[in-house]
C-alpha cells in the first residue's frame, strides 16, 4: 500500500480536534441503556488531521503516531460517516463523487478524547466543503448521533455543554486554557466504564455563570466516570498523581479514560509538566497544547 506522509497535495484539510470532558456527570439512564450526561466540553489544538481529494474511486489511508493501531480496511467512523453523507445527498439529489481521505492518527485510540468521533465529524465537514453539498441542519444532526453519542459535540467543535446522551447541545463561553493531555497507552471499553458505575443518578453540572477564576471553578467539578475506569484501570491513579504533582490547578479524566487532563495557568507550566512526565514514563502519550476557547481573558 502506498504510504501517505503529507497533507500538503490534498485539496481540503480538516482538523480533527481532541475532545475533552472538563466535567462529566451521570445524571440519568435511558430505557435502552445509553445514559443521560451533564457534560462540560471543551476542544484542544491538538489532534487528528484529514486530508480529502476527489479521486478515481474511495479511498482510505492513515499515518501517524497511532495509525498503525487502525486497520483502513477495517469498520471506521470515517468511512461510515462518508457513506451515509453521500446517501443523504443523494436522497436530495446533490453529487457525492469518489474521494481519497487520508487520516494523521495523532490521538491515541479508545482514550476519551472523542479519537473517532472526532475524525468522523471532521469527514462530515471536509466531505461537505469537497462536495459543495448542503444539507438541513436537522439531517446532518442525524446523521452525527448515528454514529456515536459523541460526534455531535464533535462537529460542534466548540466550548459546549452536552446533555442528553450527547445529542443537546449548548454553546458556552470558555477562554483558552494551558493543557497537558496524558495517557498511559492502554485502551479502555468504554461501556465497560458505564457499566461499571456504582450511581447513575447523580447531580448535575454546577458551573458558576462567569467566574472570575475559571481554573478554580473547573477544580470543582467532576468526572462520574473516573471511579469506575479508575478501578477498571490501575493506570489512571498513576498518571493522574504524577499530573497532580506537577504546577497543575486542575487535574481529572476525560470522557471514559484512560486519558487525563490537566490544566496550566501558563503555557510554559504545561510544557515544563510534560517535559518531566515524558522523562519519567517514555512510553506513555504526552502534549502539551492550548483548548479552544472563544471569549477573552485569563483563565
Ligand atoms: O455512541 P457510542 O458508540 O460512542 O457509545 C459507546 C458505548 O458507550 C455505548 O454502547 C454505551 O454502552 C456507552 N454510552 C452510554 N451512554 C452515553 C454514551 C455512551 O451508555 N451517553
């Protein structure tokens, strides 16, 4: 197979951003077992990138430090997401030609950081630029929750709070945040996780409106998750002390782990941090990166 190194030659790149649960509560569970979140989100610069071309006919590559875990010829959110937008387009008469989607894997693979939510919804936007296609607001959402509860907030891609099983969505205002994202390397199921948990009624998400100390006021929140992943995986304690005990004023897991976060009130501390936690555990994922954020000032 011919290997894809470059974005450089493709005619749309599209950035897959890491998501990541500032807080993550458990407020509920549905008839059909999918649980009902309270969900403070945020995005990194961070992340997976793709790269799409029209071409002869599909195809699908990767690269990247992680893309050797995948297998393109395998199931993939990608290439699922490109199938039902081509479908969708065509129920409404638009053209959806053959397409070359290459993927840079940058984000380790089933780590609570969104990984294939977050390529998926970046197909959807690349897809929908490359194609020229427009679709109502309410297929597309459709087509987002149908192929995972976290690809809406995905293509949202923005500060937002999630509820639901992750379908609702609201726009909230974050600043940009100093962050090192760390992960031990070990995959975590995450029904696993949800299954795992001890509580399924929790309280909800309770954010000041507009502290004037946002590192204090998201030190305060939780992750209902980390508990149970937690248990499932001995590693997370490890790698969430060894964050703790660096310059951070907040430090948690995103989503079902195994990835932790932890956030800098510089952007020197979070690079220092990673620096020393690299030394330390070699083999384990590291980076250092800024959230996106869309209101001014400090965090
Ligand atoms: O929707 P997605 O395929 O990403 O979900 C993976 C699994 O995580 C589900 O099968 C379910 O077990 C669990 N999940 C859940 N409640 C959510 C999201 C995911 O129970 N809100």
């Amino acid at each position: 197979m011919q290997v894809v190194d470059s974005l450089s030659g493709f005619a749309v790149v599209e950035q897959a951003p890491a998501k990541i649960n500032l807080a993550l509560c458990v407020v509920g569970q549905r008839e059909d077992g999918y649980h009902l979140l309270d969900s403070l989100v945020t995005f990194t610069a961070f992340g997976d990138r793709l790269g799409l071309s029209s071409a002869p006919e599909d195809r699908f590559t990767i690269s990247g430090r992680f893309g050797a875990a995948l297998d393109a010829d395998d199931d993939n959110l990608v290439t699922r997401a490109r199938d039902r937008l081509r479908r969708a387009l065509a129920e409404q008469g638009q053209d959806a030609p053959p397409v070359h989607i290459h993927l840079e894997k940058n984000l380790p693979i089933a780590s609570g950081i969104g990984g294939g939510s977050a390529d998926a919804a970046a197909a959807l936007r690349g897809l929908l630029t490359l194609w020229r296609g427009t679709l109502p607001q309410s297929v597309l959402d459709a087509i987002a929750i149908g192929l995972g509860a976290d690809v809406p907030m995905c293509l949202a891609g923005r500060p937002l709070i999630a509820c639901g099983i992750g379908e609702e969505i609201t726009p909230v205002a974050l600043p940009a945040m100093p962050i090192v994202l760390a992960n031990p390397l070990v995959g975590v199921s995450t029904p696993a996780v949800f299954k795992a948990l001890a509580c399924r009624d929790n309280p909800p998400l309770d954010l000041e409106a507009r502290p004037a100390d946002w590192l204090s006021a998201l030190a305060r929140l939780r992750n209902d998750l980390e508990p149970p992943a937690r248990q499932l995986c001995p590693d997370i304690a490890v790698i969430a002390d060894g964050l703790a005990a660096t310059d951070a004023r907040v430090v948690r897991m995103s989503g079902s782990g195994a990835t932790c976060f932890a956030l800098y009130p510089s952007m020197e501390a979070a690079e220092a941090a990673a620096a020393a936690l690299k030394q330390k555990h070699p083999h384990w994922f590291f980076a250092a990166t800024i959230t996106l954020g869309d209101v001014d000032g400090e965090a």
